[in-house]
C-alpha cells in the first residue's frame, strides 16, 4: 500500500482490527495494508494488533487501537459521495449497522464514526444558481433523516 502525503488516522479502543475489516467489507475497493502488531517494546498484549493500514475509496487511513482516552465526534466525519438511491441505500444501510442514524444524511457507525452519505444529485442542486431552488432543497434537506433523491428533486423542480 503506497503512503501518501496525508493519512487519516481513526483512534480505537481496542477495535481496530474489527473496524477496518468492517469498512473494507462495505466499499469495494477496499483493501488492508500493513498491520502492525505489538512487541515487548510496545505496551499493550504483545501480538495484539497496536494499527492497520487500510484503504477506501481511493483513501488512507491508519486504524489505531489507542485505548479509551480519545473518542470519535461529529467534529470530523466521513463524506461518502454516491451515483444514485440504490448506493445511497447502501452505504445508509451498512455503515449504519449497529449505530445511529442522525439527519440530514449524517449517520454514526457502531464505532462512533460519523459519516455522510451524500448524493452526487444533491450537490449538482445546492450549487444551482437560482436561490430558490437552493432554498426548497435545502428545505426538504433539512427534513431527512437519510437523503432521498426523488423528493429533492421534486423540491428542485418546485413540485
């Protein structure tokens, strides 16, 4: 797995191993890289996972079994840009396994880790240069749960 520039690492407990299987499974050019496992120079088990080196999408990251200390917020999350309402669907659905779905297309996974899933439509309509079209997406965007498609069209075309 070639290193670039920037790498987002996700602090775990001790769930790790257990999350990075989870998102390589969900995207699908996912894929693991490098896991680094602890010694008798590291604390923690020694042959415990400490990180993993893990890709979706086309991005980094370094998952870290850093203990309780630290924990995930809202403050940062994860945007997953999708083609149409089955991909949508998709990712709404696995991503949110076992977590909490919020609104406005934001979800927290069984982790903690917030992500939004974001249609490719949605954005094409917020960017339009007519303000009231932005308006009545943004009204009916603001009333989702998780997005759907048809009904922000509806609003874009004013029906």
């Amino acid at each position: 797995m070639a290193r670039t520039g920037i790498t987002t690492c996700l602090w775990f407990d001790d769930q790790a191993e257990e999350a990075v299987d989870h998102y390589t499974s969900i995207f699908p050019d996912g894929r693991i890289g490098q896991v680094i496992r602890n010694t008798d120079a590291t604390p923690g088990e020694t042959g415990a996972v400490m990180a993993i080196e893990f890709e979706i999408n086309g991005s980094s990251f370094m998952a870290l079994n850093g203990g309780p200390l630290f924990t995930f917020s809202e403050a940062v999350s994860f945007q997953v840009f999708c083609d149409d309402q089955a991909e949508v669907d998709s990712y709404w659905s696995r991503l949110g396994e076992g977590g909490e779905e919020s609104q406005c297309g934001w979800l927290k996974d069984r982790y903690g880790v917030s992500w939004q899933i974001i249609p490719t439509a949605y954005m094409e309509m917020v960017a339009d240069p007519d303000p009231a079209k932005v308006a009545r997406v943004l009204d009916a965007m603001m009333k989702m749960v998780k997005l759907d498609i048809a009904a922000l069209r509806k609003a874009y075309d004013g029906d």
